[in-house]
C-alpha cells in the first residue's frame, strides 16, 4: 500500500474508534511513512530470498553470518509503527486506556418482565 492508501485507512479506523482529531494528522503522516517504507523493506527481504541469517564479508575479508539487513530493517518499522498505533488507540490496550467504554460490550437492556420478576426475587 501507498502511504496514501494507509492514510485513508488510519483515518477511518481512528473514526471508527472515536479517537481521531486533525491535530494528530502529523502523527498520521509519519506512522504512514513508516508503513510504507516497511512494506518496501518487505518486498526487498522477499527478492532476496527470504534467508533470516546470510552470510556477510567485512572489510578484512571474513565471513560471518548475521540477521538479514532488510529483515532487521521490518522488525525495526514494525516496532516504530507499534509505537504510533498506540499512541492512535489503534490497539486493544491503548484504547481501553483512552476509552475504557469503547471496548466495554453495550450493556443489555433489562426487558419490563425481568424489571417486574427482579422486584419479587
């Protein structure tokens, strides 16, 4: 996805939520940004195989395994993106701390025979 294309998505899930404001559209933009440098970094570590450990020559000529570049590079967005989504309330625990009756389940409505059977029990 374009960071376009995330955008209209963040902004109808804070919407949905009940937690957007256009004063967090900076915060919007950025997490945008690191979505779709992540999304990049993803289609790298696929065309390069999608090895977790590969093999790396430093400068003196010895070779080492080491984690993928491109695979510490998503885990390192994803972390960044985390840190965004819940300063959003894009995430359960984030948004029972913004909005505990947002996640609350509607409490049922007594109907008028359970009212009138509660009065005798």
């Amino acid at each position: 996805m374009t960071a376009a294309e995330y955008r209209k998505k963040i902004v109808k899930d804070c919407k949905a939520i009940g937690t957007y404001k256009p004063q967090f559209n900076g915060a919007i933009d950025t997490l945008c940004g690191i979505l779709e440098k992540r999304d990049n970094a993803q289609e790298l570590f696929e065309k390069s195989g999608g090895k977790v450990i590969v093999k790396h020559t430093n400068k003196g000529g010895a070779t080492n395994l080491e984690q993928n570049p491109a695979l510490r590079l998503i885990n390192d967005l994803n972390r960044d993106a985390l840190a965004y989504w819940r300063e959003l309330g894009l995430t359960p625990a984030s948004l029972k701390k913004i909005n505990e009756a947002a996640v609350k389940p509607a409490a049922k409505e007594t109907s008028p025979l359970a009212k009138a059977l509660a009065k005798y029990g």
